[in-house]
C-alpha cells in the first residue's frame, strides 16, 4: 500500500487475536447481568437525555432502553422535552420525557408502546393509568429505532421508505460493501464485486447524483471511467460504523436531496447510543469476526478463469482450464474484521471515538448453478481454428475470484455539544482508507471471447470527510434552524495493467482527487393563520466541487506519463433555495407542496498531452487549455395528497416535477466523453406514485400484526442524460459522429412496489417485491449516430444506461424467530432475482458490454445471541446452497461469492 495512506497496520492474527479476546472479557462478564427488559419496572438506570426536540430523545430513549416507541411523527415533530438526568425505571423516564408534551403511553400489544393524545387514548382498550398519571407500561419488550426513523415508517409514511438498523448491517454485510442494502425492494447496488463502493440504483435510475448517498449530513460521490464497460459513481463507507439507514424512493424535496431524482440513501455513523449501556456515562465496545471463503490475493499477473484462443491446424490449442481451485474449508477463518469504540456522555456532551480494520482476500465462486464457462469450437475458418468459451464469466464454479480483496481502515471521532436548552452542535472528522481490487472489466474480457483474466494491481483510495451539525430550537413557533456544512476530500488512485504480445506488461494509471464543499440551511415555522396545522421550511443549499490530479503525488511526471490520456480537471458550483409546504388539514387529510430553484456552473481546464522526445525516449507534457464554461438552472415542484379514512388505512398521492444539474464528470471533458455539446441541459423528472398502507391488529385473536405498504411509480425524466455514440454538430478530425454526452429526448421507468410484515409472538416476516413495467429510452431525431431506432427498452449503444436496466422482478422473503427470552434470534432470508428487464446486444465488443446474469434464488440464514445486555454473537451464512451466479446489474463478468460463513461478537463495558 502506499505509504500515504498507511495507517497501523493490523494483520489477520491480531484480528483473530482482537476476536478470541472479546469472546473471552464476554464469557467472564458476571453471569447475573440480567437484560434491560427484565429490569424495566423495578430497576432504576443511570440516563442522560437532553432537552431538546422530543423525536430525538424519544429515539434515544428506544435505543438505550430497548423499548418498541410507535407515534405519529406529525405529531411529535415540533414538540420539545426538558429531558432526563439521573437514575430513574424506564416508567420514570418515559414520563419525564413526556412531561409538558400534553402526550402519554400506552400498551398496544406485546411488543409495542403507542404515545398519544390523551383523547385518543381515551377511545383504546386496555389503557392502565399508572399512580403518577401515566400509561403502565407492564412488560412491554425490545425493538429497535433511531434518529432517521424505524421500519414503522415503511407502513406509516406517505411514500415509499425503508430503514436498516446497525444490526440488520452486521447481519447483511456480506463480503462486499454494497452487500448490506440487499432485500429492500425496488433498491440494488451498481457492479458490487469489483470495486469498494456503493453506486445505489433505485428503480432503475443510479449515479452522477440521481441517488445521492448522504452520510452525516455529507456528500462524497466521485464517478470514475470504467473503460468500454461506462462510468461508476461511488460512495465509500465502513459497515461497522454504519448506526442506521434510511432509503428514500422517488424524487425528493428535502434540503439536502437537490438533484436526487431517483431517491437518498441517508446514514449516521456511530453514536453514544450505539457504545454505551444504560448505566454508564462512559464506555467502550470492542467488535471482532472473521469471514471464510477467500484467500490471500496472488502476485500481480497472476492468471485465471478460462482461457483458449487460436492455434495452428494440426497442434494442440493451448488451453487454460481455470484458475485456484484450491478453495479453504467452509469453517476455515480466511478473513477478519475489528473495531474499538470509546464513549462519553454528559448533560451538555457526548464524545465518540472509534477505529476500525477489515481484511479480506479474493473470495471463491459458487459451485453449483447455471452459467458456468464451458470451452466450444469458435471456429469460422479451418484455416483459423479458435477455441473459446460460452457462459457468463470466464471463472469457473468453486475458483478464486481474482481483483476482490479488500483491506480497510477507518477513524472517527464525534463531539454532540448541547449549548443550552435550544443550541446543540455536532462537529466530526472520520477518516477510510482503502487498498481494493478493481479490474478494468475490459481487461478480463466480453461475453464471448476467452482472452482470459489476471491479478491487477489494487486501487488505493483515501477519504476525508468534516462535519458541523447546528441546530437552534427554542420554544417558538417560527423557529426550528438548522444549518449543515460538510468538507469531504477523496484521493482515488487506480492502475490498469496492459498485458501485451510477447508477455510484455504496460502500466496506465487514473488518479483524481474530488473535494466538495457543501452548506445547507433550513428553518421550520408553524404558521398559526392557516387553519389546522401548517409548517413551513425554507431554506438553501451550497456546493462547490474540484476535480483534478492529486495535489501531493510524489512523481507527478511519471503519473502523467502513465495515463491513458489527459485527467479530468475543473471545478463545478451549485445552488439552490427552496420552500417546503406540509399542512395537516384535519386528522384525515395532510397535503404537502415544494417548489426549488437550482442552478450550476462547471469550468473545464480542458488539459491534453504533449509528447516530448521520440519513441521510447518520451514523455508526455500535461497542458492546460482554454478554460470554459457550461451552465444552467431550473426550477422543480413537488405536491402531495395524503388520505387516512380510518386509523390504520392511508392513501396517497405524489407529484414531483425534479430537476437534476449536470455533473462534474458529465460536464468535463475526458477519454470516451470528448464531445461535449454547448446545449447540455439538465434533466427534469416528471415522476408521480400512488400508494396504501394498511395495519391489521390481532387478526387472530393472538396480539399478531401484519402490515403492507404497496405502491405503483412512474419516472419520465425529460432530457436524460448519458452517454452514446452521437451525431457532432460539426466534423471532427474528419468524423461526422463519435462519443460524447447527449440528452435524450426522454427516459422512462415504472413498477409496482409491495413490502409487508407480519407479526405473532416471537415470529416475524417481511416481504419485498419490485416488479418492473415499463423501462424505455428515446432520443431526439438526427443525435444518435449509426443508430436507427429512436426508442429501446435498455438503452442505446455506449449508453451508460445501459448497465443500469434493473431485474423485472427482486423478490426478498425474511423469516425470523425469537427465543430463550429473546436472547436467541434465528432467522433465513430468501432471494430472487429475475432476468434484466430487456437484454440488450451491442453490435461490436468495443462498446459497452451490459452485464448478464440469469436468474437466480438465494438462500441465507443468520442469526444472533444475547449473552446479557452487553455482549451479542452475531452468525450468519451467506449463500447457503452455494449457488454460481453474477449479481444483477454486474458489470465486470465477476461470480459472486459462494457459500460464506460469518461471526461476529460485540462487548459492551
């Protein structure tokens, strides 16, 4: 690894050493530590909740306490606590927190508390007032939530939602980053096998900001050319920091959701809450696991998979049958992750520090399953025998999967400053660095051809990211202020190995850094003229973005001279205003209005590359060019309708009118986007849903509960923007048309989306189906070049969209059961991924190559095991049938891994 992003290093019998020591302080913890839950009503706990906005102390208080808190968020938006200090039960403190909010408690069921008006509550069955007036909550039991949210909000929120708890990351994590958003419907991650990063799609839309990945309040997506196989648009994070996820689908009006006309992936990072116990205000949680199926990665050009080619008539061809096969046992630890993270709470501080390390080799394929590589005669001329293959991957069942290791390394450190009662302040700094394995997919080769695949070096990426969260809350009606700022710099250093005749290697390199600067400030008042309940937000937002070579290269010189051709270089700005309209008519009727003005300028440095000297005695000179300008604005509007004819049935209706500013990489010119035309217009997506929610209570007379959440969506975005073999407005070099950025007239994706729950006892089951209807692309007359239809269903030639196209069908099926008082979760998720929407074909193996898959079903289980309320064993399966298949929307012909097995434990002190 490069000595600049070096960090402690930490090898995998430290990590393993990190495990068994956890595994041992847990076994040592006194045996009659007794959960939280058995202690709730007589036991008085050490808290500190400050006051403040009451959805966050009560969202604190579900954490720390395990409660199961369910309320109208509508209600509770702009009510305030005075908080809790001290020891109390957790009747205590839940009154205390609800003390002067006018709302009480109540007991719904065994494992919910709805909080309420006390006329609502009136009208509820089985309501038990306890002596100092509240709700006795008896023996309610755990569940979980968090600042963003909780899964109540799939089936309670008048659009489409979804929310991950930490757990549910630990359980999902997988062996690759994008791993953990797997099963929510309608939402997939772009090419997840080669590379460390997350590029989310949702419902067909994915990268250059259409699904911004928003972490603290931060934006830190950098797009990176992918060779003939397009552009990927990643964001990076550590799964072990991850507190919680929440997933927005559809347009979104919200202040830090300019240009997201797809949806927003919004994360926090760890919090106080996530480190200590319900006692302490200090402690410590130390996390260590490992993985099996994987191995160390090999020395650089080390050859895999498939490979034949053509050989003289009369010989023997020379044939390569795959690559290591020599995969580990099921139960061999080949991998390993740890964490450490230290916490401090106080009535006017929380302090959060943490680092974490994961390493992992290049994983294994699946055995069995369709889509294998098999040799076959390619032969058109006798004279020419050629051997190749058929399948989906060059790599065969059961081998090493070269160019998907990963090592990381993460810090960070929070400070949450309570500066009185209306004033809070969160400043953070988090650091990841990463060594990946990433191929050029056009390295390894197309659907048709066995060139054969190699060992690549590993990309090198080093991220930056700043925070300062101020909120100013005080007991007025007109205020509610919020002000964001973020600084991310990410340095991405990526080298592509040419093999060569001969047996001769050349080495390109594509090193960009990306620094983004970025404000948003938003305020919420309640108008009190208009009847009912009317708030108002309004606010803006500011980002400004560089693109370029890395400042601190030590050998500038040689990087230039290894580059393919001249880096991106510029610098992008955006703006926006906006004002946001939700009025709560009755109890019955909400509706909700937006309107944004945003706008955008890039300056492109325009660098190309001069040869100095003669072949081989050469270097190239990096020139600056002319600098220019590309532009532009628009306005977007949202509006919204929101019926609830009874208490547990919701309707409702969405419009949004969104517009999407170019990115920096859309508006630079580069190698493959060269042509960039002065008309670029931004993208307007004219998307509207219509959905229900519905809540069945106790339909067999067992306290059970099922939930369903359906939606049907349409996305017409006007003006989409790609990539694709264009008509140039006047010859270049000769050349009528070529690569370069075009709007297409229009781009047109829509579903319908189902997620359901049910609930009995200690039984749980969740559904998700996403079922796509409709994805088409069209352009204008007279853009497309050596292209004749105007329409296609995946998009056209050297369209980035064409990677894009989603399943027609993603169907996820949870199950899970608790026992042993809860401290035994067991649970299996089962998977099914169809065939892409469309296949479309490309008419040479020099354009963009989309990804095939065939359609696959897997199967995973997990589970998890409280020692007591400070230790936890995580396990989990991944793949348990061992299935060979390619992950939808893979791009770079990579299986995806086989059967896995994972650990996990965590220790609170």
């Amino acid at each position: 690894m490069n000595s600049r992003f070096a960090m402690p290093r930490c090898g995998h019998s430290r990590l393993f050493a990190l495990l068994m020591a956890t595994v041992s302080v847990a076994v040592l913890l006194p045996a009659t530590t007794q959960p939280a839950i058995a202690q709730q009503k007589t036991a008085s706990v050490q808290h500190s909740i400050p006051a403040g906005p009451l959805p966050q102390a009560l969202n604190r208080f579900a954490d720390v306490s395990g409660l199961q808190l369910v309320y109208d968020a509508g209600v509770t938006s702009k009510l305030r606590t005075k908080g809790f200090n001290g020891k109390g039960t957790n009747t205590e403190i839940l009154s205390a927190l609800l003390s002067g909010t006018g709302l009480i408690w109540r007991s719904t069921g065994a494992n919910s508390v709805t909080i309420e008006s006390p006329s609502v509550a009136a009208n509820a069955e089985g309501v038990v007032l306890a002596d100092d007036g509240s709700i006795n909550l008896n023996t309610i039991t755990v569940s979980n939530g968090g600042i963003l949210g909780s899964h109540a909000d799939t089936y309670q929120t008048a659009g489409s939602v979804n929310y991950i708890s930490a757990q549910e990351v630990e359980q999902k994590r997988g062996t690759s980053v994008g791993d953990f958003i797997s099963g929510i419907p309608g939402v997939l991650n772009g090419d997840s096998r080669n590379s460390g990063a997350l590029d989310v799609n949702i419902r067909g839309l994915q990268g250059q900001g259409r699904v911004p990945v928003v972490i603290d309040g931060a934006s830190q997506e950098q797009t990176v050319y992918r060779g003939y196989n397009g552009a990927r648009s990643g964001s990076f994070v550590d799964p072990d920091f991850i507190s919680e996820v929440s997933i927005e689908k559809g347009a979104s009006g919200a202040a830090d959701a300019n240009g997201a006309i797809g949806g927003v992936v919004r994360m926090t990072t760890l919090g106080v809450h996530d480190i200590l116990l319900p006692d302490r205000q200090f402690g410590v949680r130390v996390r260590g696991g490992f993985n099996t199926n994987s191995t160390s990665a090999p020395a650089v050009m080390t050859e895999g998979g498939m490979k034949g080619g053509w050989y003289q008539p009369g010989t023997q061809p020379n044939l390569r049958d795959g690559g290591n096969m020599d995969r580990p046992s099921f139960l061999n630890p080949t991998g390993g992750n740890g964490s450490v993270a230290a916490a401090f709470s106080s009535d006017f501080v929380d302090f959060v520090a943490a680092y974490a390390k994961r390493k992992n080799g290049n994983y294994f394929s699946g055995k069995h399953g369709s889509g294998q590589p098999y040799f076959v005669d390619k032969s058109t001329d006798p004279d020419f025998p050629n051997i190749g293959f058929d399948g989906l991957s060059p790599w065969k069942g059961g081998e090493e999967i070269l160019n998907t290791s990963m090592e990381n390394e993460s810090l960070l450190f929070k400070g949450n400053f309570q500066l009185g009662i209306d004033h809070a302040l969160e400043l953070s700094f988090m650091r990841y660095t990463s060594e990946f394995g990433e191929i050029m997919p056009t390295r390894i080769g197309t659907h048709t051809s066995a060139i054969g695949v190699f060992q690549s070096e590993p990309d090198t990426l080093d991220l930056k990211t700043y925070n300062a969260r101020y909120r100013w809350s005080p007991e007025s009606d007109l205020i509610d202020l919020k002000i964001n700022a973020f600084r991310t710099d990410m340095d991405h250093r990526a080298t592509n190995l040419l093999p060569g005749w001969g047996g001769v290697v050349s080495t390109s390199v594509n090193y960009a850094q990306t620094i983004r600067n970025g404000i948003n400030v938003s305020n919420e008042s309640l108008i009190e003229a208009v009847p009912g309940e009317f708030r108002l937000e309004y606010g803006g937002g500011w980002q400004h973005e560089t693109l370029g070579l890395p400042k601190d290269i030590d050998d500038k010189q040689w990087v230039i001279n290894h580059s393919e051709f001249p880096p991106r270089s510029g610098k992008r700005t955006e703006k926006n205003v906006f004002m946001n309209g939700k009025w709560e008519i009755n109890p019955q009727w909400k509706a909700a209005a937006g309107i944004r003005y945003s706008s955008f300028r890039t300056s492109d440095d325009n660098n190309s590359m001069k040869m100095i000297g003669n072949w081989p005695n050469f270097e190239y000179e990096l020139i600056p060019g002319k600098v220019t300008h590309v532009s532009g604005h628009g306005i977007s509007n949202h509006a919204s309708l929101n019926w609830e004819p009874l208490d547990d049935l919701q309707l409702y209706g969405r419009y949004s009118d969104t517009v999407r500013m170019p990115s920096i990489f859309e508006t630079l010119k580069g190698f493959s986007t060269a042509y960039l035309p002065a008309g670029l217009e931004p993208e307007k997506a004219r998307s509207f849903e219509f959905g229900v929610n519905k809540t069945f209570e106790d339909l067999t007379g067992n306290s059970d509960q099922f939930r369903v959440h359906a939606a049907y969506y349409n996305n017409h975005i006007k003006n989409y923007l790609t990539r694709s073999n264009v008509i140039y407005d006047e010859p270049i070099a000769g050349y009528v048309g070529g690569l370069g950025m075009i709007n297409l007239d229009y781009a047109k994706m829509a579903g319908i989306e189902l997620s359901a729950d049910y609930q009995i006892g200690n039984f749980t089951a969740r559904l998700g189906w996403n079922h796509t209807i409709t994805s088409r692309f069209c352009a204008n007359p007279g853009t497309l070049w050596q292209q004749e239809a105007l329409c296609s269903e995946g998009g056209f030639a050297n369209s980035y969209a064409l990677q894009h196209v989603p399943p027609k069908d993603t169907v996820t099926l949870e199950l899970g059961y608790k026992m042993f008082d809860d401290r035994l979760m067991l649970g299996t998720r089962v998977s099914h991924y169809s065939h892409r929407f469309t296949e479309s074909t490309t008419a040479t193996q020099n354009e963009i190559q989309p990804g095939k898959w065939k359609p696959y079903t897997l199967v995973d289980v997990f589970g998890s095991y409280n020692f007591n309320e400070a230790t936890r064993l995580d396990f989990a399966i991944d793949n348990l049938t061992d299935r060979y298949y390619m992950d939808a929307l893979n791009a770079a012909l990579m299986p995806a891994p086989g059967r896995t097995f994972r650990l996990n434990m965590t220790a609170k002190f």
